[in-house]
C-alpha cells in the first residue's frame, strides 16, 4: 500500500518536473529547486511595461542554495529571450540591469535595502526571507507543511508597472 507521503512527494516531483522542464533528481524534489522553478515561472506570468528584447536578465542576491538553483537555469527562454543570471557587485539593485531579482539575503535590513533602491522600477522582486512579504516585495515565497506556496503583493508590483497573469493570481496563497 503506498502511504500518502509517497504519493505527495510524487505529486511535488510531478509538479516540479513541469515547472523547471528539466528532470528531477532521484526521484525526489529538493526544496531550493522547487523555489526556482517558481521563480522561473513567475517571470513567465509577469507583463513588463517593456518587453525584453535581447535577454531577460534577472539579478541575484545572497547566497543560497535557492540562488544556486536559480542559476541553473540560465539560457532558458522567458517571454522569448534567453535568461540571463546575474549577482551585482554592489548592495543596490542597478538601475535598467535587471527585470527580476531574487532576494536571497537572511538580513531584513538588506532586503529593505535592496527593495528601496529600485521601488519605483520595473523590476519583479521576489524572496524567500520570512517576513519579505510587509517589506513591499512583489512575491514572497514560503514553506507550509509539505509544500511551497507564495504570496502576491498585487499594489506593490502595480505601482512597478507590473501586470501577474490571471492565472497565477489564482495560484497564490494570499494577495494584497
């Protein structure tokens, strides 16, 4: 008899698996990949004010295993261009640099940091720090029991000139 942890974590491999386009190791999915085959989608669901031309580049910030994850996946195509992954030098989000950013920093006042630095830009800023959500991040990433979720900061990301993809909106946990 197959108990439903089993059948759960074939689910999550499952979904993972479709998410990322790329096979899942052992047959179980880690927690980083998951994480960055979400941000790999949202990119995919978001509407910029303008589109990408040449490559999609998207900035990284920290250093985790979700931002390892993350750069595994450069080259792929979003919206048409190839991903490209960047880690700026400097402790600002650089100005026209970048479309997305993943926040991967553990230091809240970082993040406060980083988010001020470009909140009036075009970029979708995404983390997975507890708590990124009341810090005007766009989508913020979080761990339930057996699964990842996300929450949608729809104003913020408005106020950015951003537009989420009715589809994905119907997918968060919670929007503000």
């Amino acid at each position: 008899m197959v108990s439903r942890q089993t059948i759960q974590l074939l689910g999550a491999s499952l979904l993972a698996a479709m998410l990322c386009l790329q096979p899942v190791r052992a047959g179980t999915v880690v927690e980083e990949d998951l994480k960055a085959a979400f941000v790999y989608r949202f990119t995919q669901y978001t509407k910029w004010p303008i589109s990408p031309e040449k490559e999609f580049r998207l900035c990284l910030y920290g250093s985790t295993e979700v931002t390892k994850a993350i750069e595994q996946l450069s080259g792929r195509l979003i919206q048409g261009s190839p991903l490209s992954i960047t880690r700026p030098s400097s402790g600002n989000i650089p100005e026209g640099k970048c479309h997305a950013a993943f926040l991967g920093v553990e230091d809240r006042n970082q993040l406060r940091s980083l988010v001020q630095s470009r909140a009036d830009q075009p970029i979708l800023l995404i983390s997975d720090m507890p708590g990124a959500f009341d810090e005007r991040i766009d989508i913020a990433l979080f761990t339930e029991p057996n699964r990842v979720s996300f929450s949608i900061n729809r104003t913020q990301a408005h106020d950015r000139m951003l537009t989420f993809s009715s589809q994905m909106l119907k997918l968060a946990n919670k929007i503000r």
